[in-house]
C-alpha cells in the first residue's frame, strides 16, 4: 500500500523535525491550505445559521450553477495559463446566446428573426451548436492571432475584440425589424434536450438539467486536452517561460492561435446552453460574464505568472464561486455588502495562493 | 497535490455529514424574496426603501437581491431562494419585453406565488401569453404607454405655451434630443415613441409645425443608452458630444431635450451645464428638458429650475400595493382577490382592462407647481 508507506514517511520525518520546524511545519500547512480551511468554515457556519443551505435542493443547485459557468472558466482557465487573458469572453458568449437563440426560435412564433430556417430537428440543434462554437472559435482566432504575431498583450487584444464583438451583437439584435429588442421564443425541443432534466432523482423531488452532463463531459475533455496531449504540454511550455519553449522546438505562433481559438468555442458553447436556460436572450446578455470566469480560474491555482494550473483547480475555483454566492444570499446579506465581501474573498483566496509561489522561489 | 486531495477529502466529508444531520423540513412562514433588476437603478431604490420600510412595518420577513442588470444572475438567484425556503416571489423582471424571461422564473418558482412588478413581463403582441397562462402570478406595475403620453401632451402644451422662447434660431421649428434607455423594454419603446407623437398631436391641433430631429442623419431619431441601464452617463455623453455640433452661434441648437427617464434627463441637463445652459440662475438660457420618474433629484432640479417637467411614478404607491398583496397572498388570500382589494383601496390602482391579475398605479404629471 503506497498511501500508507507515504503517510508513515511523513509521520518519521515529523518526529525528526526539531520544535522550530515543528511549527513552521504547521504554519505552513495551515497557510497552503487556507484557502480549504476557510472555505470548510464558511460552509459550516452557512449550514449553522440556514440548515436550507446543505439541503438536497440547494446542492443540486450548487451543482448546477456550477455547470453553468464551468465552460467559460475551462476556456479562460487556457488564456491564463499563457500569461494572458481574455476580456471578450462576456460578448463572445453574448453573441453565441443571441445566434442561437435566432436559429432556433420556435417556428410557429410571431416574430421570427430568420424567416425561412429548418425545422428544430436533432440534427439542426447540433449544427446551430457547431455554428455558433465556429463563430466564437473564429474571434478567439482573431485574439489568438494578434497576441501572437504582433506580441501584443492579451488584455489589449480582447478589449478591442471585446468592443468589436458587442458592435456586432448590436447589429445582429437589429435583423428583420427586431429593433435590439430580446429574442425569445427559443424552441421547446430545444430546450428539452438542453436545459431540460436529464434525469430526476425522486427521493429528493430535484432534477438535474442536460448541460450538467455536457460540463462533466467538457471537463473530461478539457482534462484530456491539458495533461495528455502535446498541445497541452506546449501550452504549459510557452506559459512558464515562452522563449525556452520557443528554443525547444515548440510552435509558439500556433499554441497561442490554439488555445485562444479553443477558448473562443467554448465561450461559443456556453452562449449555447444560456439561450436555452434562459429562455430569451438580450443585447446586454453576457456582459461582465468572463468577470466571474478568470476569478474562478485564479482562485482555482490558475496563476497569472503562466504555466501553472490545473482543470481540477478550475472546477474548484467554479464550486468556491458558486458557494459564495449561494451562501451569501442563504445568509441573508445585504446585497450592496454582498458584493465587498465576494470582493474581499476573491482578494484574500489569491493572496493565499500567490504566497506559496512566492515562497517557492 | 497529496495534501491538497487531502484537503478537499475533509471538506467533503465534513459537508456530506452536515448536510445529512442539519438537513429538515423548515417551518411553513412567510419569508419572501424580492428581486431587482439593478440596485443602481434611481427610480427603483426609491421604490425599494418604501417597501423596505412597508414590510418591515407589516412584520414579513424579507430579503433584496440584487440582479445587477443579468437575466441569468437573477434567474439564478430565484433557484438559490427557491431551494433556500422562501414562500413568496417579487420580482422586477431584467429581460423586459420578453414573455419567455417571465416564464422561465415562473418554472424556476416551482409553483410558488410570484408577483412581478415595474417591468413589463409580456411582450408587445404577447400580452395575457404568462399573465393568463399561469395561476399563481401577479403583476404590479404602470400602464406601460401612459407615461409616454402624459409626457408628451406636458411637452405639447409647454410648447405652445412657450413656442417662441423655446425656438431659439426662430426658424418656425423646434429641434429636439431624444434619449431612449433600453431598446428591449415596452416602457422605454412606448415613451419613445409617444413622448414625440402625442407632442406634436397638441402642435398641430394649435396650428404649429411638428417637432423636427435635431440630426437628420440619424433615421432611429433617439440617442440609445447602449447598456440599456437607462443611466445618467449614457446621456451625458450623447448630449457632451451633441453640443459639439450643434450650438446656438452653428443656429441649429437643440431646443428641447425627451428623456426616457429622470436619470438620463439629468445627464443631458449636466452636459447642457458644462456648455453653459440651464444653470438655474436666470441668466443662462433655458432648454427644456423632460423625464419620467420624479425621483427627488429630479424634482430639485425642477424646483432649481433647471430641469422642465417629469411625470411621476409613484414609487410609495407601488410599494403600498406590493406590500399589501403579498400580506394577502401570506394569509392564503388567492392572488387574483388580493390584487382585487388593493385595487379597491385607492384611486391611484385599477385594475388593467381585461386582465384579473394586472395592477396599474397611474402616473401623474409632475412640474412643480402643483406640490
């Protein structure tokens, strides 16, 4: 049993260790791991003050805003690991949401955005889903492009794709006399193969909705991408340190294009799942969204120093999000007070985790 | 890694064992949740101090979320206070103008009683498709084209009151800005649409010109916040750069200005100042400007002259009658009888034609002189 040998290691060399190290060895673990400990206590101390907060429902609706913005952060969660960012992400996902939302009205509606489209088959659900992740793929080729053959900061490069893409949305809000107003009446099929329960689990009276499934699927995937695959690897090589990686061989140029283009499709499969989740979608849609994404990413140990991260990490990062903003509205807190706090912890959590890089070298 | 899977074993197993003790059925009692669209909305906190204070009064517990202007963060919030035990839904609607948003709370409400309020849940063309549809629902809101005519005939008259004041190059016409704040929602389309109409109804019937776009390049002829936040800084900076161009010494300035709302009229008017109009001190000329609300900002400046006139929406009016609904609905009254008797109470609530569960709270004109 390797666990065991490991553990009993560890027990021997404790009792090797003097006073001073003794506590040094505490400290240290409790720090490393601060982020957990604090977390732990603030579940607890949410489930003393609302005991709803621990219910089946509540869990499985953890769960599910979890799966909601899962997506987003797995494609962010690439961007950062290069050193970079991405600020179109909200509008990418904005314009994903409001194109599908047109191609697959319900047929039969009043005011139809494209007139003449085919009828909402399984086959036309997958082809809007594979158009509207081509449209987001294609800006974050765009992105990917400029970082990387001009050497232009990510930031800078997705501020202006961000703009661009809202100038488009606002375009596209404005097709066959809709005006900018919202575009609803998305079709029931599908909704049913989206946002509708997969499955119900009885003994609770809770359903767990289709995209949860496509997010385990994503992250399988994305965990894949990142640790089995030489694209993976050569994105972890230009993130720590871009020249070595260049010198060893590795396409720099094309990495970058890559992980950003990746980034773009799946913004572009989050918009999906929000048009049917949400029912109708607006110009204003996704705005502010990749907010939420990077801070999940960098709570989740995905460092802005580059090279350093993990998919489990980011899936961590997206629950502590999710349990914050569900316990805080459990606990009943002003909603203005709400928003230092979510602040103050995002601050605090990245602290703590930036001291143990800082401490390693 | 070894320690962190550690880590996260514990949290695990320290939640799954609370969850299993605390877990129990909570006490059947009021508890209702009230959902904004945004805090940072003027009109809607004044709205949401009177309830505050309405149902702290009435002894119901309540709690306000804030739904930061995304459809998808108060969609999110009505599931998180749904499994968290609440038994009466207020909602002020983000995705305005959509019959599909209204539905997709109503679903995440699971039966629970939803009363929505100020923000039209049905489209135009798709009224009685949530209200009709659904048993346990409630709107509270404005009759949404009211304002929009009340405004416009205040302009109209103001106008011919005023015509050769108001029509500074004296060309016969009156150039005027619109500011619209939110391309998707009926209040702001209808007020758009009728602030201008019903004015140039009352011009013509007096024998004057209609009311001509200051920008004749502009075909939509209204200035969109493009946030569609209905906020103050979206006009100020349409009207800053607005006056770039146009200016009394160009003879084509802007001689009256249409805001959707107080906010926005108070941004044009801020802009308006730092060009060196509506300073409120007599020198300075005036141009007209117009909102909708009567927030106390707005009525100062009308009281400080710079501003010209707003129509009121009652914000203690609103949070009267939400208040007293929901205390029905809580003592089991069903939400049709309760919208019923509020209406009953006083003559600032009907009930709209063809509906049993709408309420209206009118609208009146405001330009200072009355109060």
């Amino acid at each position: 049993m390797p666990k065991t040998n490991y553990f009993k290691r560890k027990q021997e060399e404790y009792r090797a260790l003097d006073s001073l190290d003794r506590r040094r060895f505490w400290t240290n673990g409790l720090l490393n791991n601060a982020l957990y400990i604090l977390m732990a206590a603030f579940i607890i101390f949410t489930a003393i003050v609302n005991k709803n907060f621990l219910g089946p429902s509540s869990i499985v609706n953890i769960i599910t805003l979890a799966a909601v913005s899962l997506p987003m952060a797995l494609g962010i969660g690439g961007c950062i690991v290069l050193t970079g960012t991405d600020l179109s992400a909200g509008r990418v996902f904005g314009l994903a949401a409001g194109m599908t939302a047109a191609f697959l009205q319900n047929r039969a509606a009043s005011k139809l955005i494209f007139a003449k489209l085919p009828a909402t088959t399984g086959g036309w659900i997958i082809v809007v889903m594979l158009m509207v992740m081509l449209a987001g793929a294609v800006i974050g080729l765009v992105n990917g492009f400029f970082v990387a053959k001009f050497s232009l900061h990510p930031f800078i490069v997705t501020l202006a794709t961000q703009l661009i893409t809202y100038g488009i949305i606002l375009m596209f809000f404005q097709i066959n006399g809709n005006g900018g107003g919202p575009i609803s009446n998305v079709a029931k099929e599908f909704k049913n193969v989206v946002s509708g329960p997969a499955f119900k689990i009885e003994a609770w009276n809770v359903s767990i909705p289709w995209y949860v499934l496509f997010a385990v699927v994503l992250v399988v995937i994305m965990w894949f991408v990142w640790n089995k695959t030489r694209f993976g690897k050569n994105m972890f090589a230009v993130g720590s340190n871009t020249e070595a990686a260049r010198v060893s061989g590795v396409n720099v140029f094309l990495t970058t294009m890559l992980v950003h283009t990746l980034a773009g499709a799946l913004y572009g499969f989050s918009g999906f799942v929000e048009a049917a989740r949400l029912g109708s979608v607006t110009a204003a849609t996704g705005l502010n969204n990749e907010c939420d994404a990077i801070a999940a990413c960098v709570i989740g140990g995905v460092s802005f120093v580059g090279g350093t991260g993990n998919i489990g990490g980011i899936v961590l990062g997206v629950f502590v999000l999710r349990i914050i903003f569900v316990a805080l509205n459990m606990l009943g807190i002003n909603p203005n007070l709400q928003y230092i706090i979510k602040g103050a912890i995002i601050l605090a959590a990245c602290s703590l985790d930036m001291r143990k890089y800082l401490v390693r070298k | 890694m070894k320690k962190k899977i550690l880590a996260m074993i514990l949290v695990v197993a320290m939640v799954l064992s609370l969850g299993v003790v605390a877990y129990a059925e909570p006490a059947p009692e009021t508890k209702v949740a009230v959902f904004w669209y945004a805090f940072s909305d003027a009109y809607l906190s004044t709205v949401r101090a009177a309830l505050d204070a309405d149902l702290e009064a009435a002894g119901i517990a309540y709690q306000d979320f804030d739904g930061n202007n995304n459809m998808g963060t108060q969609l999110e919030q009505v599931q998180t206070a749904v499994t968290n035990g609440f038994t009466v839904l207020v909602v002020n609607l983000v995705t305005s103008g959509s019959s599909d948003a209204a539905q997709q709370i109503i679903e995440a409400a699971n039966g629970l009683p939803v009363i929505f309020f100020n923000r039209a849940v049905e489209g135009d063309g798709e009224e009685h498709t949530v209200l009709d549809a659904n048993p346990n629902i409630a709107f509270i809101g404005t009759d949404a084209p009211e304002a929009g005519h009340m405004q416009g005939k205040m302009i109209g008259d103001f106008l011919v009151a005023n015509y050769d004041a108001v029509d500074l190059n004296k060309d016969g016409q009156i150039s005027y800005a619109m500011f619209m704040g939110d391309a998707a929602n009926v209040e702001a389309i209808y007020r758009t649409q009728y602030g201008v109409e019903d004015a140039n109804a009352v011009l013509t019937a007096n024998g004057k010109p209609e009311l001509v776009y200051f920008d004749a390049n502009n075909s939509d002829k209204y200035q969109l916040d493009p946030n569609g936040a209905w906020s103050n800084a979206a006009a100020f900076d349409f009207m800053s750069v607005n006056l770039a161009g146009y200016s009394e010494a160009n003879g084509n300035m802007i001689e009256l200005v249409i805001a959707n709302n107080d906010d926005m009229a108070l941004g044009s008017i801020a802009a308006l100042q730092s060009a060196g109009y509506n300073l409120g001190d007599g020198s300075s000329t005036k141009i007209p400007v117009f909102g909708v609300d009567a927030t106390q900002p707005a009525q100062d400046a009308i009281a400080e002259d710079t501003m010209t006139g707003t129509v009121k929406q009652d914000a203690q009016g609103m949070a009267d009658a939400i208040c007293s609904t929901v205390y029905a609905v809580a003592e089991g009254t069903a939400i049709a009888d309760a919208v019923a008797t509020v209406a009953e109470s006083a003559d600032i609530f009907s009930i709209a034609e063809g509906f049993t569960n709408k309420l209206f709270v009118a609208y009146a004109p405001f330009t200072g002189a009355a109060e």
